[in-house]
C-alpha cells in the first residue's frame, strides 16, 4: 500500500512542484494543502505523513500551526518541516521542535528529502496495521476524549457526521465503527444503513454509543442488529476493555 505525503505550502510553486515530482519517483502519493485550518483538516485524514514547507505565510498563520500540533499529537501523524533558521524559529513557537520527526534547513536537495520521507512514512504505515477503529460522533469533545483513550492501543481515525463516515469508508476498511446512535441530521441508524448498503462496508462490525441506559432505549438500538452498544457514561477503563473483548471474542454480549 503507497503512502500518502501531506504537503501543506502556500501554493504549488517550483519548490513544491520539485518535492512532488522527487516524492513520487519514490513511490509516494502527496496530496497538497494550503496553510488554513479548513484546507488541512479535509486532507489529513488520507495522509500517512504530514510536510510543512515554510514561507512567508508561516508568521500570519498561528492558527494552522497549533491546529498541525494538536493533530500530530492526538493522531501520532508523523510531522517534518523545511524551512529557513528564521521560519523554524517562528514554527517552534507554537510546535515544540520535539514533536518533529525530521526537520530540513533550506536550501534543500528535493531527492534526499524525498527519499527520507519514504523512510518515515513506511515506518508510520508499519506502526498502523493494528485494528483500525472508525469513531462516529458529532459532539466534538466526547470524540476528542474517546480518541485520546483509544489511540495508544488502536489506530484511529475521526469524523464529526455521518456523511463524513460514508466518505471515509469509501477508500478505507476499517475493523470497527463506534457510531453515535442519537446525531443531527443523519441519525445513527440511517448512517448505519447506508454503511450496510455499499459493498465495501457492509460487513464492517458496528458498536454503537448512546447516552441512554434505560431498558427501552437499549432494546430500540439492539433492534437494528449492530454488534453491540456502548453506554458514553462508561468509564475509560470499561470502555477500553469493552473493545479490547471485542476484538478477542467477536461477542456483542461483551458491551452489555
């Protein structure tokens, strides 16, 4: 499976054009964005690897770079960066140079960053092909900390809707969705039934989160056959042992 390179730059320029065409002789696919939270959050979700290519635009765009922090930190997404001395210097006030897998000084040479970030991204591919977990909620909060329990045992990836579900599963398999059953919208169980609907994803496993405990409200989710339930107001050890079971047993009784 090829590896996928996010370039964020302030356009396709010569620079980036030279580290497009060098990161495909290695094999790589690169995806380009620009530096804007909105650009960088449709694209992260396809890439292994992320590559910041500084310029100018780094001193207007605070925003961009925490949002690049707080990703690569919650989603363990390798980071690298090019830049002059004085660009780094500015990118390391908002991104601790720690949280860097590799950085390059300008002037680069576009074939040895190139063959670098193949190395990179191959160990990042490497260190995902544990179980994959698709999580599904609208409420922004609930997924970050469900997220930030999960992501030291699983691969995770995150999505706010049910529309965004359906656009992800359709280049990629994961071995598990937790959906939230009560969502705006595209409830729970439409988003369910489309899931069920497309070839790809139809036998992909389904646990759903509900807030509701009461014997009715559980009943009316199980009828809808998914692979079992988890309650939101479940503590992290529970809920981590409840999908660590699972994924040993294949039993939804486990969630119960």
């Amino acid at each position: 499976m090829r590896s996928t390179v996010l370039l964020i730059s302030s356009g396709f320029g010569f620079m980036a054009e030279a580290l497009d065409n060098n990161l495909k002789k290695q094999g790589l696919i690169t995806e380009f964005a620009e530096h804007k939270v909105r650009s960088i959050e449709e694209k992260k979700q396809d890439s292994d690897i992320i590559l910041l290519l500084a310029g100018d635009y780094i001193y207007n765009s605070p925003e961009a770079l925490v949002y690049l922090k707080d990703i690569t930190v919650d989603e363990e997404r390798p980071l690298c960066a090019i830049g002059h001395d004085e660009e780094l210097e500015v990118i390391y006030q908002y991104i601790p140079q720690d949280h860097f897998k590799k950085v390059f000084s300008r002037p680069f040479d576009a074939k040895y960053i190139a063959e670098e970030i193949k190395y990179i991204a191959k160990a990042a591919q490497e260190a995902k092909l544990g179980k994959r977990i698709l999580l599904v909620d609208d409420d922004p909060t609930f997924l970050k900390m469900l997220q930030g329990w999960l992501h030291e045992k699983y691969n995770i990836a995150a999505v706010k809707s049910g529309m965004q579900a359906i656009t992800y599963l359709a280049n990629h398999s994961p071995d598990l969705i937790l959906l939230d059953y009560d969502m705006p919208i595209t409830s729970g169980p439409q988003v369910m039934e489309m899931i069920r609907s497309e070839y790809n994803s139809k036998e992909v496993p389904i646990i759903f989160l509900t807030g509701k405990s009461d014997r009715d409200s559980i009943m009316k989710v199980m009828k809808l056959k998914p692979q079992g339930y988890l309650l939101k107001t479940l503590s992290r050890d529970d809920i981590v042992a409840a999908i660590d079971n699972y994924f040993q047993t294949q039993r939804w009784d486990s969630f119960l």
